[in-house]
C-alpha cells in the first residue's frame, strides 16, 4: 500500500502556478483548428488599476464557458486584452505627477504620452497576473490594447468609411469641456447639476 502525506491545509502556491505555466507552454488555450469555431473577446479592463471582485466574478463565468465548449472539442477563443480607458488613465497619470510636484505641462506631449504608455505596460501587467493567477485559460499570445496600432488604424477606416457612406458627419455641437483637463467629455462623463448664473 502506497502512503501519500498530505498537508493539513490546501497551498495553492505550492501548485498553482507551476500547474498553469505548464498549461501555458502546452498550449492548450490556444483554438486547436478543429470542431465548431466558439469565442469570446474578454470585456477589456482598463489599465486605470487593477482587477476587482466583478471582473474576478465575470471572469469566473466566461472561463466555465469556454472550458466547456473547449472539453465538448470546439475551436475556441478566449481572447484577452486591456482598454485605454481614455480620460480616466489620464488622470490617474496625471495624480502620479502631483504626487511628484508635477504637472503635464511640464512634459512634452510626446513625453507624457510614453509616460502613459509606461503606466498602461505596469497596470497592464498587473491585470494579466492577476488573470493568470485565477487560472484564467485565455489564449495570451493574442492579448491586445485597444490603442494597438493596428486596431487604432482599423477604427479610423471604419470612421472614413462611414463617413464617406454618410452614415456619421461633422456638425457643429455644444460639447462638454472640461477645464481642468482641457478636454472635451462624453455626455455620460458629467454629472449636470443645476446652479445660480450670472445672467
């Protein structure tokens, strides 16, 4: 009879990265090429932090998916990525200046923008390590940043295209600025409160 020693209690560091980074190297989230074609594009987190309970709970649901239809021998795809985040990265960038005594005025535009670059690399790679660390069987080789510039190049064809079509056009609007920023907001970026004018 063979005697298997057991710990008292589970150590997930003891196997669980090793386990994934065979998973990994295998390549067994990768889409085979066989059997119907199923796939799901991660809803991309944005690169203003790191992941927290809801997308640990989505993510959670999209990995049974997949795991599924991989098991039942579909050609699947978890693709993986990151967004922007826009204005929201900005600021987080932008209070990392202050915390330095600085502004982005003290930056070129070239220069605070690889400074964002910098901060979408670390918070990035923090929010893949997390992903990877709940054993999420994404495919990594295909992880991409909606600022790729690629993607960047297919969204400004789509927009030429639409144009052209007269589908979307260029009117003149009332847009929300944002003083602080200096920049244009979406409507769903302001809050609208009612105050006393000067007129």
């Amino acid at each position: 009879m063979i005697q298997i020693d057991l710990d008292k209690a589970y150590d997930p560091h003891a196997i669980e990265q090793d386990l994934y980074e065979q998973w990994e190297a295998s390549g067994v989230f990768s889409p085979s090429g066989n059997g119907s074609p199923f796939c799901i594009v991660i809803p991309p987190p944005n690169v203003t932090g790191s992941l927290h309970m809801g997308h640990a709970f989505q993510d959670t649901i999209m990995d049974a998916l997949i795991r599924c239809h991989r098991m039942r021998g579909e050609d699947t795809l978890w693709q993986p990525g990151t967004d922007h985040a826009g204005i929201a990265t900005q600021m987080v960038v932008e209070r990392q200046l202050e915390s330095e005594g600085r502004t982005r005025h003290d930056f070129t535009r070239e220069e605070f923008i690889e400074r964002i670059w910098k901060w979408k690399d670390e918070s990035g790679g923090t929010i893949a390590r997390q992903l990877r660390r709940m054993g999420a069987s994404l495919d990594w080789g295909r992880e991409r940043f909606t600022m790729d510039q690629d993607l960047s190049e297919a969204v400004r064809g789509v927009f030429v295209r639409l144009y052209q079509e007269g589908l979307i056009y260029r009117g003149k609007r009332l847009v929300n600025w944002d003083p602080v920023l200096h920049t244009a907001l979406s409507d769903l970026e302001v809050i609208s409160e009612e105050e006393t004018g000067h007129l």
